[in-house]
C-alpha cells in the first residue's frame, strides 16, 4: 500500500501519530511490538530476549520475581541511557522507536510511572507538569489551564491542592507518590502507560483511589493501552488485564488471561522455574 504522502505498508502519515488527537485510528493496530529485546546494564546482560505486542486499548499485566528484570525492560522502553540494547527491536506506533531519545518517545505518547520516583528538588509539581504537557502537545499552556485540570484530578484522586505547590516528590509518602504519577499520568493523555509497581505500598483504600483512577483515565480514553508491573493480583481485580505476562529471568516466558495472575501469586515463581529448567529453557 502507497500513500499519496510517500509513507509506505503499516506506517502511519508521519506527524499524525505523534499527538494523542490521532488515536482514534488506531484501535485496531498493534500498538506496541517489542521483538527479541537484549539490553545489557554496565556489563550484564539484563534482557534476554523479550517478545511482547500490545494493541491499542489493551490491559497487559507483567509479573515476575525480584530481579528478573521488569524495571529495567520500562528503563530500556524509555531509553534510559544507562542501558544498552544489544538486540532486537521497538516498534511503536509502527516506527522503530529503538534508538529514539527519550524526550520524543514521551513526546509520542508512551508514559512510565516508575517503581521509586526520584524527588526534584526545587521545582513545584504543576511546573514540571506545564513543561510536560506543553512538550506532549506541543503548544504552550498556561499555568491557570494547568492548575484548572489538575485541580480537577487532584479532587478525583482525593489528593490535597497543597500538592500543586510542592516539589516533586520531595517528602512525599510513598502512597503520595504513587498518587501522584497517576495524576501526572491523567494529565499527559498518554497512548501508552506503563506503570511500575505501582500499586505497592499503598493502603488498601489508596490502592482502590489508584486502580479506581486508572480505570477513570481509561474510560475517558478507551485507546489508552495500560501494561502494569505488579507482585500481587489485588489490583488485577480492580483494573482487570486482556493479558498477564509471567518475566523470568530477562523474558517473558508465559502469557495467559486473568487467571494466570491468581496461579502464580498461589503457586509462586519457583515452580515455573523448575519447569524451564526441566527442560533446559532458563535462558542462560
Ligand atoms: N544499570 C545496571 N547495571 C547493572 N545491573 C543492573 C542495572 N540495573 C539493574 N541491574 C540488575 O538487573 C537485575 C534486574 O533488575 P530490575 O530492577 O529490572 O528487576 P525487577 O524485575 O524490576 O525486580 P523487582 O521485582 O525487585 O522490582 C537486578 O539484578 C539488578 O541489580
Ligand atoms: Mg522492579
């Protein structure tokens, strides 16, 4: 297939595809294709090989044991260069995203919440988020449009206005930031969330404030695919996942529905461990 543009086969019109306004069109399109990913910390290799698609709309979860390398697959996925990618490829919205700065994957619409959130000393909440969202959507807003939606999600994630004003961050409790990144998720409209962890070390009632306010983001913005790293199925029942992904040791080695979640918080990892090894599949 020929475009009157020059874009050719599964590329989207260049431009489009970079402003969260175009979405629409792609509900039916693989969103994300990450194939045989390889990345490599200072010296060890971290992924070994990872393989997932995700489409638009979609809920993936992502579990696995301590170490195996979650984190640092959402690392990787935003370009942080403190990782190398070795092998194997990106794609989303069907460009090859594998080398691209972080500024323009954020830009295109891919959004982390990570597992611990470094604190910015010296800049206030709503300033890193008009920087944010006027880079998102390229036009410069203004602090009274910034403060008018954040105030109104901050009501809807029962946060306190103060935050606004604070830094980034800076003396939050670990809830608070975690509220927090959904609120910054809320306002950047991403075409792709990735959250990590970030249901952990929250109390029971900010966990359903959390899962209560993702499920609000996706409803306003049913496109919006959503891949959650977590160690417990609680948030499973609230967000409920098309896929859950089991991540050992650098890959994802199994893929299911729903309840593949509820088996492996019951059974654990080792079992699935022993199995692989069984039949020399570990890897290594
Ligand atoms: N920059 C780096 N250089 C070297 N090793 C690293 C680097 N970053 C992470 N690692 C190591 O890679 C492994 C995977 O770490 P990662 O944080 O991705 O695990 P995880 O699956 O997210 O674990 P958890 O469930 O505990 O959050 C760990 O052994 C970690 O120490
Ligand atoms: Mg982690």
């Amino acid at each position: 297939m020929h475009r009157s543009d020059g874009s050719r086969g599964l590329h989207y019109p260049h431009s489009a595809n970079l402003l969260d306004v175009d979405a629409e069109h792609l509900s039916t399109k693989t969103l994300l294709a990450i194939e045989g990913l390889h990345a490599k910390g200072d010296t060890q290799e971290i992924l070994r090989g990872v393989d997932l698609q995700v489409g638009s709309g979609e809920i993936h979860a992502i579990m696995g044991p301590n170490g195996s390398g979650k984190s640092t697959l959402v690392k990787v996925l935003l370009g942080n260069p403190a990782y190398t990618v070795t092998a194997g490829t990106i794609v989303y919205k069907g460009k090859d995203i594998t080398a691209w700065p972080t500024d323009e994957r954020a830009k295109a619409g891919i959004f982390m919440a990570h597992q611990d959130p470094e604190a910015i000393s010296g800049v206030p909440v709503i300033q890193l988020l008009r920087q944010a969202m006027s880079a998102r959507k390229q036009m410069d807003l203004s602090v009274l449009e910034v403060r008018v939606a954040m105030m109104e999600w901050m009501k809807r994630l029962d946060m306190d206005p103060s935050f606004a004003e604070r830094h980034l961050n800076e003396g939050f409790s670990g809830g608070e930031k975690k509220r927090n990144e959904i609120l910054q998720m809320a306002m950047l409209e991403p075409d792709l969330a990735i959250l990590d962890e970030t249901d952990s070390g929250l109390d029971v009632d900010a966990l359903k404030i959390v899962a209560r306010g993702i499920k609000t983001i996706r409803d306003s913005r049913p496109n919006l695919a959503v891949v959650l790293i977590t160690h417990y199925q609680r948030i499973l029942e609230e967000v409920t996942p098309d896929k859950v992904h089991l991540f050992i040791d650098g890959r994802i080695v199994s893929s299911d529905g729903p309840e593949l979640a509820a088996k492996l918080e019951q059974e654990g990892y080792e079992s699935w461990r022993n199995s692989l090894a069984l039949i020399g599949d570990t890897g290594a």
